[in-house]
C-alpha cells in the first residue's frame, strides 16, 4: 500500500484504531476521525507517524451530515487524494424495541446508515481506479442471538445492501466496495473480561473472542492490490459466530 491513503473513521480506538495503524504499516499514510477523545486520536496519530508515515486526527461526528462528508474532503486535502475509506465510526445501542425513543433511533441510524452513505458517496468522487470502500458491519447481521438488538441489528443489515449497491455502481471505474463483520472483539466497548462476555463466547465456534488486530488484518487484505477482484464480499471476522 506504499503511496496510498486512507481514512478511518472512528479511528481513535479499538477496531478503528487496529485498522489504522494495520494501514500504516502496510505502507498506507492515513487519516483518522474522532468524536470526544482527542488524546486518543492523536496517540493514534503518533504511532502512525512513528512507523514513518504521514498521519491526520479530524474531529468529525458522523452523526452530523455535513460532517460526514466533510471528513472526506478533508483527508483528502490534508494528505493530498485518498485511496481507501473505512467506514468505521458506528454506535451500538441495545435494548428492547419498546424502550427505544425516536430520539435513539435517529441517532444510530445518523451515525451507522446515513454517515456511511454520505463518506462513501464523498470518497467515491474522489477516487479512482484501485479506491476501496471497506465498511465495518457486524455479525448480527447474520445471526441475532437474542433480544435487544433489532436497532442495531436494522442499521448494520442496512450497510450489506448499502455496499453490494456500491460494489455494482462503482465496479466499472475500479473501485471496490466490501464489508467485514466483527464477532465478539475484546475492546473498551466489549471487554473479554465483560459482564456479557461469557454468553458471547458461547456463541462462537472457537470458544474465545477476537482481536481488533485480527478484524484489521482483514480489512489490510481489502484496501490492497491482491483484493482487486473482490468487491460486494461480506467477510466474517466471528469466530464461527454465524456458523
């Protein structure tokens, strides 16, 4: 990926972060969003940077519209065009349908379908051919294992119809459009340790849970050159979650 650039988003912990240091050190200079924890963001940034790379930390909710796409826009003129987008930024609500206020809904699909849309739909105008959209799914999309999860659950399938669409529109100009679907990973927001974590790893086939360096590692295979003929994929990172 020497010459390349990327942009996680979400970039400032877990899965995002993996991704984008993963990136960096496939040779990838790489740009970040973040929310609220700007030190986070920019010891990501740091670790990019000392692996030789050129790195950029940009505050962007992606809940917001404009600043969804204007996350794009400005990667690409901070780092000089962009590659390879990885929509990564999401939020995970769960709880009963009828405990879910309208002001939640329109959140997570702010954040997990209408941000999506509106980065991939930015970077693909700024892409050409060799661009890469990778999208950060997850594994209820597949299998819900039981109840709380139907908004969450709504917002993600919507990204598996979201990236086959853009796999087909954007095939021709040769730039694919894939998505990876996390089981049970060990991060801040899911810790192995967990109060749920034991009923989570009952679920998998392996017994244990992931690493975010296991999803991004996934992720490095479709933003580089020996994933060119594949696009419109759905790839399981679960354990055997959905087997």
């Amino acid at each position: 990926m020497n010459g390349t650039v990327a942009l996680v988003t979400g970039g400032s912990r877990g899965i995002g972060a993996a991704t984008a240091v993963r990136l960096a050190r496939e040779g990838a200079d790489v740009a970040l969003t973040y929310v609220r924890d700007k030190d986070a963001a920019d010891d990501v940034a740091g670790r990019i940077r000392a692996l030789g790379r050129r790195a950029l930390a940009l505050r962007a909710d992606s809940a917001d519209a404009d600043e969804a796409s204007a996350a794009v826009e400005r990667a690409a003129e901070g780092l000089g065009e962009l590659d390879v987008l990885v929509n990564n930024a999401g939020v995970g609500l769960l709880g009963p349908i009828e405990s879910l206020s309208l002001a939640d809904i329109d959140r997570v699909l702010a954040v997990n379908v209408r941000g999506v849309f509106l980065a991939s739909r930015a970077a693909a105008a700024r892409m050409g051919p060799g661009g890469r959209i990778i999208t950060i799914g997850t594994c209820m999309t597949q299998r819900v294992p039981g109840p709380g999860g139907t908004l969450y659950a709504t917002g993600k399938s919507a990204l598996v119809g979201l990236t086959k669409a853009l796999a087909r529109e954007l095939g021709e100009r040769g730039i694919t459009a894939n998505i990876v679907h996390p089981g049970p990973i060990d991060t801040d927001m899911n810790p192995a340790d967990g109060p749920y974590a034991a009923g989570q790893v009952a679920l998998t086939a392996v017994g244990r849970f992931g690493t975010a360096d296991e999803v991004a590692s996934a992720v490095a295979y479709l933003a580089g050159a020996e994933a060119a003929y594949v696009t419109g994929a759905e790839f399981s990172v679960d354990g055997g979650h959905a087997a």
